[in-house]
C-alpha cells in the first residue's frame, strides 16, 4: 500500500479512537495491522522504517481498546507495538509504545515493572524538543500514576512534579499517539495519583480547577478523573456526570483511579 494512504487510514483510526468510535475501530484494526505488516516488509531502508512507524501507531490502537477492557490481548498488542517502533529507529514511537506496554503490565500488578520502563523511556527522550519532549511528559505522568497504583509515594509525587515542570516548558503537539503534555492532563494525573495513594481529599483544590470540558477528544473527557466519594467532603472533578449522586450521598460513585489515571 502506498505511504501516504496508509497513513491517512492510520489518521483516521487515530480519529475514530479519539472520537470513542470503539465499534468502527473495531472493525478497521485488523485490515490496517495487516496492511501496515505488508506495506513493512514489502519495503527498505527509510520506507521500512516509516513503515514500521506505522506498524507502531496501529498496534498502539490496538492496544488502547483492549486495555479499556482489561483484556490480554493489550499486552500483547503494546509489545508488538514497541518492537516495530524500535525498528523504527524513530523515539516519539518508542515512547508511545513503551507507555502502551507499560500500562498493561501495571495493570497486571507489575507496578514497578512499568515504572522502570517508563522512567528509562523517559531518560532517553530529548527533552529539549518538543515532539520528544511532549512524549517524555506523558511517559512520566503515566509512571507517576503507576508508582502511585504500588503505594510508592515519593516517586509517584517526584515523577509528577517533572512532569509538571515538562508541560510547561513545551507547547502542546498535536497528533502524537499517546495522551497530551498539558496543565490540564497534568491536573487529572495528579487527582488520580493522590486517589490511588488514598488521599483525595489532597486533590479537592486541583479538582475544583480542573474544567474536562478543556480536555481535547471526547476519550479524554470520558476520562475525567473523579474523586472517591460523592456528597462527602470530597467531590467529583467531572460534575457534569449523570451517574455522580451529587450531594445526596445515597449513589456515590467509586474512585475512577485505574480508568482516568492511565
């Protein structure tokens, strides 16, 4: 398949991800693998490696779903996913990968596993420039969230705040395969951090700033970060959800840790 088409066909699941259109996605993923491992070894030199890019970002795809779900094939799908994007040679797709396979063996109870890996593809990352830069944000916000899953409080809160300091130095970039390298995604880690460190009511004040309407795909918003109890002293940071009793206290919503603090 001709470069250009498969990366516009590569854009497009991009899109349908972001926009929640998990059923089409769905549906597209298998033919898009199998074009891209095609178009790969069909392919030398600088092509094979725009290629194996390509390759990446569709495993990445693959692997957002089926982490959503808790399924196997997450792992399995981020690991083929960071052994085309070292291929690649290109470091934006280590990064993307390395944080898609770090997410799926944390969430296999190998927290300290995937901060390893994080914080070393964070240090490989030129934090200099933008593109490297915005993703070695991501990479530390997703290991902060991590450490924080092992109840390992100093380095969760050190990684977030290097997070912190990463966002603001570097504009946000679009089109990367990972989350955004904002204010905004810094302040719904940071709620979901201290949920997952079992102090909320630390993340009161950054959730009462926190607008998730701000957030930029509607994947994202569905991710808005929630504290542990509603109608209690803490509150949720996403208001706008039907399912949050408000203050009445009789439906109270659980701590969206795992969900929002990817």
């Amino acid at each position: 398949m001709p470069m250009p088409r498969l990366v516009g066909l590569i854009s497009a699941a991009r899109r349908d991800y972001c926009s929640t259109q998990y059923s089409r996605l769905g549906q597209t993923l298998p033919g898009l693998i199998a074009s891209a491992t095609a178009t790969r070894d069909a392919s030398t030199g600088r092509a094979r490696e725009e290629a194996d890019l390509a390759l990446a970002r569709s495993y990445v795809l693959a692997a957002e779903p089926a982490t959503k779900h808790h399924s196997d094939a997450a792992w399995v799908a981020a690991d083929r996913a960071l052994a085309a994007a070292r291929c690649s040679g290109i470091p934006v797709a280590v990064g993307e990968a390395s944080r898609q396979l770090a997410i799926a063996m944390r969430r296999s109870g190998r927290s300290t596993a995937a901060v390893h890996l994080l914080t070393k593809g964070a240090g490989d990352l030129d934090a200099s420039r933008d593109h490297t830069g915005a993703v070695r944000t991501t990479l530390l916000l997703t290991g902060a969230y991590s450490a924080a899953t092992g109840r390992d409080r100093p380095t969760a809160l050190s990684l977030l705040e290097k997070a912190e300091q990463e966002a603001k130095r570097h504009p946000a970039v679009p089109g990367l395969f990972t989350v955004e390298a904002t204010r905004t995604q810094v302040d719904a880690y940071r709620i979901s951090v201290l949920n997952a460190l079992g102090t909320p009511d630390e993340a009161v004040r950054v959730a009462r700033r926190l607008n998730v309407d701000r957030m930029p795909t509607a994947e994202r918003r569905g991710h808005g970060p929630t504290l542990p109890v509603c109608g209690t002293r803490s509150e949720t940071a996403s208001r706008r959800s039907p399912r949050c009793g408000g203050s009445s206290g009789r439906h109270r919503r659980r701590c969206a840790g795992p969900r929002c603090g990817r």
